[in-house]
C-alpha cells in the first residue's frame, strides 16, 4: 500500500480550536492521516516523503461557494456600466453564460481548479450556469473536477430567466447528476440541487424543483437576498420576504445552502436557525458588486452557521478570509471588531458545512483519522508562531505566502510548486485564451 509522509513541518490543525504544532510529521495511508507525531517517530515513514521543513501544513482549505463557469469573463471590457445589481446581471453575467459552450465551462473549470490547488484550495461547493448547454454540464465539470483531482459538490442552477424549457433542462440535469452522484462513482463528487435566487423562480418552478429534489433527498443550494432587490421583488410579488418564500416550498434545511443573504432580516435568520439552513458569506463579491454587508456578528449570534466562500473572485481562501475581516472592521467602524468570529467562518463553518456533504472525513481539519488533504505553504513564521497568535498569522502572513504542496486524499496534486498531473497547464492556458477570445466575439 502506498503511503505519504509530510514530515518536519509546522502542522496547524486548522477546526475549531486550531493548534500549532512544531516538527511533526503527518502520515498519509488509504486516502486518511494515520498519524501526526513529533519529527523522527520510528513509526513516520512512507512510500514517498515530502519535506515540509521550515514550512507550515495546514488542511487543505475548503471555498464553500464559487462559480467555475466564470473564468474566461476576466478581462472582457465589453458590458455596459451597471448602476445596480440586477445591471450587473443583465450587462454582463446572464449575457456571458448564454454564450457559454460546455467545453467552454470546462476549460473555465480547469483553469480555476488548477488555480484552487495553486492556493491550497482543495474542496469546492460549486454552482453552475450555461442555459444554452444546461444538459450534461454537471458531467462536464465533474470531468474536469476528476482531471484535477480535487473535492467538489456541484449544482446547477435553475431559473425562469431564460424561459420555462431551460427551466425544466435545469431541474432535470440536477436530478440526473444527484443520481450519478448517488451510484457512487467518485468519492470527490458530490451533489446538491441548484436553484438561482427567488427573484429569477416562478412559484411553478419552485414547487417543481423542490418536489425533485425532496424526492432525491438532496439540500438546495441557492443565492438568497444577495441585493435589496431580491427582498423588494419577493415583497412586492408574492407578499412575503425570501426567506419565508423559500420555506414555503421546502428549500431550506440542513442539507441547504443560502448563499449571501445580505439583506436579511432578523425574522429571516431565525428562519435559517431554526431550518440549521447553512449560509455564505462571499465579502468580495458583495463588495465588488456594491450590493451591502452581511450581517454575519447578527447571523452567529442567532446560531446560523455561517462558511465562507469566493463567489468566484479568486480561488485564495486566505485571500477572501482578510477581505471578510477588513470589510468587518469598515462596517463596523471598529478595528478590532470580530477577529475570531471572521476567522471561524472558514475554519470551523466551513468545516461543519462540508462535513454535511462528506460525513465522516473531517474535512477542513487536520486530525488522525481524517482526510489526507493538505496544503504545504512555503512560510517560516517571522513572529512567535503558537496557538494564540496562529490565526494573526493566517490573515496576515499565510495569506501573502506561496503554496508549495497540495494533497487531497493522500494524492500529491502539486509537491515543490509543480503540478503533479497528467494535464498540461500552458496548454490549458492556452486553450481558455482561444475559448475566450471566441465567446467575447458572441458577447
Ligand atoms: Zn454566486
């Protein structure tokens, strides 16, 4: 049997009480961590070794909401000015994801996996639109997701937007992919049944794709008041908030995921308290698209679990945990507001939301007996690196330094800042450029 050895590193554990533990070794068998022992442990060895020497390992990181369709919009300058959200929208995304082939969400796909295990980024909770290439596109991005070797849970989302048939295509490629999903043929993919936001379902599609996925027993994974508009809309078209709609038709529990939901209300989150719905929190995204701050201090204090994801601005999780701090302090006009509780949305929500998905791996943790995911960054603490100043590090030194190595299931995907696959990133590269150029033409 093969085995893995990361030895000598700085291992921090990362969950909800994050330790720091100097030269030690963690052993990697069957796809799990048998061991983490001091540095020199007779009983550390392994068929391969990696050293992590002056280095710093932590579990793998885990994006709780992302886009992986979104990739080849970098750069195009051809939407219209945007004066609000839902512009945003109709200038650029929903324009952009007609166009969207599926080997054009597939090279999308892998040139942000690559660029996730780039950052350390190992487990991806994805949502997916191309509603003129709806049928299969869930296979082509777990294609892609299998290339690269990493974890994934995958949706499509639904939406009356693009009419009623590219409705029904999307209700009906979440049942099929949550039934792929089911039959068990990679223990990476999972499913969730994707829906778009309350304010792009008619109450007929609603009741239809919540019938589906109740049948299917899957969670729901949906964007929720992301805009004032979202909430204006639900108000003024169906008399009720978005949150209580969604409850109406069974959307939320514990297998579901609210992402944003920024414009909330106090009722709302009670909602999601009480459904153990999980929620999102995407600053960057928020921030670019000057739709609001989440009301995250708010949401904890009413016992929502919260995680935090990228919405597709970057594949760095370390990178959206400083903008979720930053953004803290600004709204709260407090520097010092919410250090802990901002940190806790990527080490421990994130956590507790994936280990819904894959119970029992221990995801976004490091501990015997868990996942071997893990993430080598190439950092050698300038400061005093314990279990009290860890997470200071990880906001303001981890998150400027390289990865070096990254491992999902006891597998190298990277080891010295090389891919280790058999993929070839410039010819990917190169690929997505084409892709690219082509669909800005039909933009
Ligand atoms: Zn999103």
């Amino acid at each position: 049997m093969s085995s893995l050895l990361v030895e000598n590193g700085t291992v921090v554990t990362l969950g909800p009480h994050p330790r720091v533990l100097n030269r030690h070794d963690v052993r990697c068998e069957d796809g799990r961590v048998t061991r983490i022992a001091p540095h020199g442990d007779p009983e550390s060895h392994g068929t391969r070794t990696i050293n992590a020497s002056g280095k710093v390992v932590l579990p793998g990181l885990i994006n709780a909401h992302t886009h992986l369709y979104s990739t080849l919009v970098r750069g195009l300058a051809k939407a219209a000015p945007s004066a609000t959200f839902r512009e945003v929208l109709e200038h650029l995304w929903w324009r952009l994801d007609r166009q969207l082939t599926q080997e054009d969400c597939r090279v999308s796909a892998e040139v942000a996996l690559i660029e996730a295990i780039r950052h350390g980024t190992t487990t991806l909770v994805d949502h997916q639109a191309s509603p003129t290439a709806v049928r299969g596109s869930l296979d082509v991005i777990a294609d892609a997701v299998a290339r690269v070797g990493v974890r994934a849970c995958l949706c499509y989302e639904v939406s009356d937007r693009d009419g009623v048939e590219v409705a029904r295509a999307g209700i009906a490629e979440n049942a099929a992919f949550v039934g792929r999903c089911r039959s068990g043929r990679d223990e990476r993919l999972r499913a969730m049944f994707g829906l778009h936001a309350a304010f792009t379902l008619s109450d007929a599609t609603l009741e239809r794709a919540a019938a589906a996925g109740r049948d299917l027993g899957a969670g729901f994974h949906v964007h929720v008041a992301e805009a004032a508009s979202d909430e204006e809309h639900s108000v003024r078209e169906h008399g009720m908030r978005v949150v209580e709609r969604l409850h109406r038709f069974g959307i939320l529990g514990p297998g579901s995921i609210a992402a944003h939901c920024v414009h909330v209300d106090g009722h709302e989150m009670e909602r999601l308290a009480e459904t153990r719905t999980a929620v999102v929190h995407n600053p960057q995204s928020n921030m670019n698209n000057a739709v609001g701050v989440a009301d995250v201090p708010a949401m904890l204090a009413k016992g929502v679990l919260v995680g935090l994801g990228t919405d597709a601005m970057t594949t760095d999780m370390l990178e959206e945990l400083r903008a979720a701090l930053f953004v803290r302090h600004l709204a709260a006009r407090d520097p010092s507001a919410g250090f802990l509780e901002t940190a806790s949305l990527l080490t421990a929500g994130n956590a507790a939301i994936v280990e819904r998905l894959w119970p029992g791996l221990g995801l976004g943790e490091l501990r015997e007996g868990g996942a071997a995911d893990l993430a080598v960054f190439d950092y050698d603490p300038p400061t005093p690196f314990d279990d009290t100043t860890v997470l200071g590090h990880l906001v303001f030194g981890l998150s400027q330094a390289s990865v070096d190595a990254t491992i999902v299931g006891g597998k190298v995907l990277m080891a010295d800042g090389r891919i280790e696959l058999d993929l070839d990133e410039a010819e990917i590269a190169a690929r997505a450029r084409e892709r690219a150029k082509a669909l800005w033409e039909r933009f």
